[in-house]
C-alpha cells in the first residue's frame, strides 16, 4: 500500500506514481483532459497517473463559463455551432471520439438519455427549463453552457483509463519551478508545499491585465474629480453598481462587451421589453433578427444613459441568420500550408500589409464570388470556370481585379468591398449627434436584413473563408503591431452579436437609452470642469460631457500587465515572449514553452489564447477542423508519451525525498527528482475505475 506522510522512512514505498499537474480547468484544460484520455490506451495502457487539476473556478466551466453569472447573457454562438468533442473534419493523429454538440447534448437531457451534471441538477428550476427548451438555432444563456461543459467534464473524467487519478485543487496557482531534466514545482495559493510534477501543462484562458499608461491616467483623474471609471475587464465581472441611474456614462467599445454592458445595465436592472417579436428579449435568443414588428424597451428608471462610440463607429455585424446549403468553395486555395510553409521559410517576420494583407483579401473575395456564382447564377454575367481563371491570375490590389468583378458583377451590392465593410462610416458627416441616430438606426436594421436572407448566401461563404484564413494564420503566431488589426476585423465581421440583440439595440436607441457617438470616438480629461468629454469624427465640432467613462473591451494581459502571477513569474524565470503581443511562445509541434535560449522545455506545455499557438476558441462549430482539438492532441500526445518513459524510470521514495514548507522568503531548493508530493489539504480526489467517476481519498490521505 501507499505510504502516508506521516509513515517511517523505513518502509519500503512502491514506485512513484507519475504526475501531472494541469493549471486551468476550463474548457481548455477540459478539452486537453479530453485527448488525454482519447490517447491514453495507446500511448499510456495501464500504468498509473496523478493527475492534480488547478483552478479556483468550477472544472468544466472555469470563469468565462461558470453558472454563477446573470442568466440574461447569452452565449455568441447558436447552440448547433458549439462542441466539445472531435470529428472526421480534425486533423489529428490520436483517435476520433464524437460526442454531442451543445443542441444535440440538450434533446438527449430533454429526453431523459442524458442526466444533467450534478451542479446543474441542484440549480434553480429556471436553467433546467432553459436546457430543455433549447433548439440548435437557440442563442443559449452562458449558464446552459456552463451546463453542458460541466458534463462534458464528468464525461471526461469517467473515460480516464483505471489507475488514472484525478485531484482537484480549488485554488490559484502562483508559481512553477523546478530544473529542466527534472520534477517541477507547481506553488499553490492556499498551501505552504507545492505540488510536484513531471510534467505542467498550462490551460489558463483568458487573463486580466493592469491598465496601460493612458488607463492610469485616466484612473487618477477620476480620482481627483470623485468621477467614475471602470477600465477594461470582463464585464460579467465589473461593478457595475456605481453607474447612476439617469445620467450620462460614456462608453468605448461597441463590440461583445458592450452588448453584456448594455443588457446588465437595461433588463438587468429591471427594464422589459414589448411587441411581437417579444421572444427576441425572453433570454433564449430564439428571434431571428427580422420581420415581426418593432420592439419597444419599456425603462424601468433605472438605467443610465449610455453614449456609445469606437474606431468603426458602429457594432459588429449581426450573426447570420440562415445555413449554407449547397457546394462549399474550396478553401484554403490562395492562404494555404503552402504560402504559409513560404512565410515562414524567410528570415524576418512577414509584413501584414504586403505579405498577408493581399492573401487574405483574395482568399476571401475567392469565397465570396464562388458562393455568388454557383448559389446566384443570375446575378452573373460570365461563367464561373473564365471568371475564376482570371481571377486567380489577378493582383488582388490591381485595377485589373477590380474591372473584372465590375464586369462579372453586375450590383454592386453583390461585390466584396472589404474596405467599405470595414469602415462603413468613414468620412461620413452629420450635423448633429440627433442626425446620426436615425442614420445608424438604417445601418442597423439594413445589417440585421441582410445578415438574415439567404439571397446574400456569400456573406456567409466569406465567413467560411475567415476561419480559413484564422486556421492558416494561427501557424505564423504573433503577427505584431498588426495582430489587433486583424483579430478586430475578423471579430467585426464573423464573431458579431446575435441578432435579438440589435434588435434590442434598436430599441434602446429608439427609448432614449443609447446614445450613438460615431466613428474615432476620443475622450479627454477636462481637468477645469472636471469630467470627462468624448467626441466622434462623424459630428465635428460636438461634444458630450459625462462624470463616467466605462472601457467596453477586454484587458491586456502582455507580460509587462498581466495580474497572473503563475505567467508573470515564467517570464521572469526565462520563459520567451513575443516582441508584438507579447504572446507566450510555444513550440507549433506540440505547445511545449520556448525559452528564451530558443529551447521548448521539456517538461512544460502550454495552450490557449495567451500563446503563440492560439486558436479561435476552446471549442467550436461542428466539421471544421477544430484547431484548438488538433493543438490539443498534440500535446496530449507529447505528454504521454514522455510520461510514459518516466514510469519506466521511477524508483522508490522514502521519507527524506518529501517536500517540505517553503521558508517565508520563498519556495526552497528543488528536491531530488523523483520525489513526489501531493494534495494532503483536504482537496478531493477523482479516481477514474472501470469507466465511472468516483469520490476518493487522495495519495497523502491513503
């Protein structure tokens, strides 16, 4: 039997068990566990492994996901584009497991196939009618997904091989240690010894930052003149109580953050919205963004008013409303392995706007008209097979290009415009801030009409041809200066709000709630009158004065601001960032951490949006090659496989190999590699037996 640590170093203990330390246990660390498990017969078959799971936030869910948020914010997706699991479009090198995509999971827990996960059986009868109400074109609130990835979590952990064990640790992690051919330390928030391991994989999610030099400026004068300022964050986490009712709050950003403002701010301080499309405000997003009348916002007093702006000036498109039916275009074709391959082979890093810019737009334009020909014949002049020849033939910034389309394409409304689509506002003029709320009303509503009828089907290839381009992309890693450029335009234009809530957007504008800045909003600090003042490029001249300013975007989590202590401490100790976004960089193989010296580590592994290997998401719509799962076996793979040879490797431990309590200034000296310590705090343990989860002691309380 296992030996405590209270027992003799006279006995004679068994082999250390291998293990693993996982910090993250959100979708990410999920999705990883996942492809453990999925490659375990083959590269791992019955040996044993500890596995310790590290997160303060609920497994499974983690904190973007967790339940306990408000149930009015929805998910950015349609439940029949969300899945957790792998497909025959992954291209991966470990085993194909189907499972059930988030519409799929939810009819079989309607029809009493599937029982909900445990948390979510002892929540409030409200999310269980959710769950069961869900159809695949349903928005889901944020709680039915924090459902389904709980139970993709205990799915997850029931399909661990027997003498696998799972240890949770509800807490934070702060710091890992160790040498590099040997067992790392992995310091925990609520505990004086750390965790050993042989191998740390990193799964962490998005993470907070501390404001920038402006933001700190802005903070002191707020301070100075008893105003309000809410810096970036994310918005399911501010506090959003000090916004007075009634008064002016400017706010910039008009992207996702500021649609989870906007709703917290109206329905969620009690505000309700009427008319026949009333099921676009009823929380399952069910509302298909067009037709059934106009939605009116009855105001519950309440609620501030919002005056909103960005460097577009408007909200990012609508998501579409209707599927692709018929031939896909062939993607990649002009942004493929090979151009990327091409890249990469040069000794300096690609310039966006020379090297990638043009390859991008050519990509998409290829996707665009390949939809409009085959889907939209009759709004063609020329057969597809000359077109594309030409086409391909073309300079994407040409005149050339540009008289081809015009004489292929007949309505200007059918042809690809990327700048226009960008910028709809630029060097437009109003007179008046009362001028331009009508005129970004027409924009919205004419967005919401198209983004829903089929007849403009190539809108949709294009956003085909973005996650193409996304997939290519990802292999280059941090693109520099540029990076923001191109993940806010790929935001803009394929991961807008659903439509239900521009149709709530409407509404507010239309009650007075909302207030429409335009394009290039700026604020400055009026230290004379003491208030902040924002003006937009669109109405020269105006201005709107406010005692608060809310940031509606998301914290920059660079080396130089993380408040991750676990990252800034790896920067510290040599682990290598990017000169751009100061990204984690991790070997594209199988996300092992590079070092400054240009060498991965061997025994450290990191995924996720904070590295150079980032994806488009932890998980993601259905047959189309799923990225993050492809990253995910990878290293997977990679850590079974060393796992594997160190279990062949171990000898015994004794008594004088324990860790001891780090000194209060700092963890002490790395103990002799082979020494292995575990949970003895009272963290429960998961062991996975014959398939099934269950509750158990863990190592130290054996």
């Amino acid at each position: 039997m296992p030996v405590s640590p209270e027992s003799s170093g006279t006995a004679r203990p068994p082999a250390v068990t291998p293990s693993l330390v996982v910090i993250g246990a959100g979708p990410r660390g999920t999705g990883f566990l996942e492809r453990l498990a999925a490659n375990a017969p083959s590269l791992y078959d019955g040996l044993p492994l500890d596995i310790h799971l590290v997160d303060p936030y609920p497994p499974g869910a983690g904190r973007i996901w967790r339940r306990d948020q408000s149930p009015l914010l929805w998910m950015n997706s349609m439940a029949e584009d969300v899945t957790m699991y792998t497909d025959e479009s992954v291209v991966l090198d470990g085993p194909v497991r189907p499972g059930p995509a988030l519409h799929e999971w939810a009819r079989e827990v309607r029809e009493g196939r599937i029982p909900l996960p445990a948390d979510a059986e002892r929540a409030e009868p409200g999310l269980r009618a959710a769950i069961t109400a869900l159809t695949g074109q349903t928005f889901p609130s944020r709680q039915v997904q924090s459902a389904y990835l709980s139970w993709v979590y205990e799915q997850t952990v029931a399909a661990l091989p027997p003498g696998v064990t799972l240890h949770q640790h509800r807490t934070h992690a702060l710091r890992v240690s160790g040498p590099r051919g040997g067992r790392q330390r992995v310091w925990l928030e609520d505990r004086a010894e750390p965790l050993l391991a042989d191998l740390v994989v990193l799964t962490l999610g998005h993470l907070d930052g501390e404001p920038d030099a402006r933001q700190v400026e802005l903070r002191e004068f707020a301070r100075r003149h008893r105003l309000i300022h809410l810096p970036p964050d994310f918005t399911a986490d501010s506090d959003l109580s000090e916004l007075p009712a009634g008064e002016p709050v400017l706010v910039r950003g008009f992207g996702l953050a500021f649609v989870d403002l906007m709703v917290l701010l109206t329905e969620g301080r009690g505000g309700r919205y009427s008319g026949s499309a009333d099921e676009g405000s009823g929380g399952d997003g069910s509302d298909d963004g067009e037709g059934g009348g106009e939605l009116v916002y009855h105001p519950s007093g309440r609620e501030p008013v919002l005056y909103v702006g960005s460097r577009r000036g408007v909200p990012y498109h609508s998501k579409i409303g209707y599927g692709l039916d018929g031939e896909r275009a062939p993607l990649p074709r002009f942004l493929g392995p090979a151009q990327i391959d091409e890249l990469l082979s040069r000794p300096g890093p690609p310039d966006y706007e020379r090297d990638l810019r043009p390859l991008i737009d050519k990509e998409l334009g290829f996707a665009h008209y390949h939809r409009l020909f085959s889907a939209h014949p009759e709004r063609t002049r020329v057969g597809w097979t000359d077109f594309e020849e030409k086409y391909a033939a073309a300079d994407p910034s040409s005149p050339e290009l540009d008289a081809l389309v015009a004489g292929a394409v007949p309505d200007p409304a059918d042809r690809l415009d990327l700048a226009a689509l960008d910028r709809p506002l630029d060097g437009v003029r109003f007179p008046s801030y009362d001028a331009l709320q009508p005129a970004l009303r027409a924009y919205i509503t004419a967005d919401l009409v198209r983004r829903h009828d089929p007849s403009h089907s190539a809108d949709l290839a294009v956003f085909y041809g973005l996650l193409s381009v996304y997939g290519q992309l990802i292999r280059l890693g941090d693109l520099g200066d540029m990076d923001d450029r191109w993940h806010g335009f790929f935001s803009y234009l394929a991961s807008g709000p659903p439509g239900p809530r521009l149709r709530q957007l409407l509404a507010l504008s239309r009650a007075g709630v909302v207030r429409f800045l335009g394009p290039d909003m700026t604020v400055e600090a009026d230290e004379r009158q003491g208030v902040f003042r924002a003006r937009g490029a669109g109405v020269p001249g105006a201005y709107v004065e406010a005692r608060a300013l809310v940031e509606a975007r998301l914290p920059d989590p660079s080396p130089e601001r993380t408040r991750s202590p676990l990252l800034r401490a790896l920067y510290e100790e040599g682990a290598a960032v990017t000169a751009g976004a100061g990204l984690v960089r991790v070997d594209p193989g199988d996300g092992r951490l590079v070092e400054r010296d240009g060498r991965p580590h061997p025994r450290r592994f990191a995924l996720g949006p904070y590295t150079t290997a980032r994806s488009s998401g932890a998980f993601t719509r259905p047959r189309t090659g799923g990225p993050a799962f492809r990253q995910n076996d990878a290293t997977a793979r990679a850590a079974l496989t060393l796992l594997g040879e160190l279990s062949f490797r171990a000898g015994p431990v004794s008594s004088t190999d324990r860790p001891h309590a780090a000194p209060p200034e700092g963890p002490g000296p790395v103990p002799p590699d082979g020494a292995h310590a575990v949970s003895p705090d009272g963290q429960h343990a998961v062991s996975s037996t014959a398939g099934r989860a269950r509750s158990g002691p863990s190592e130290a309380e054996r």
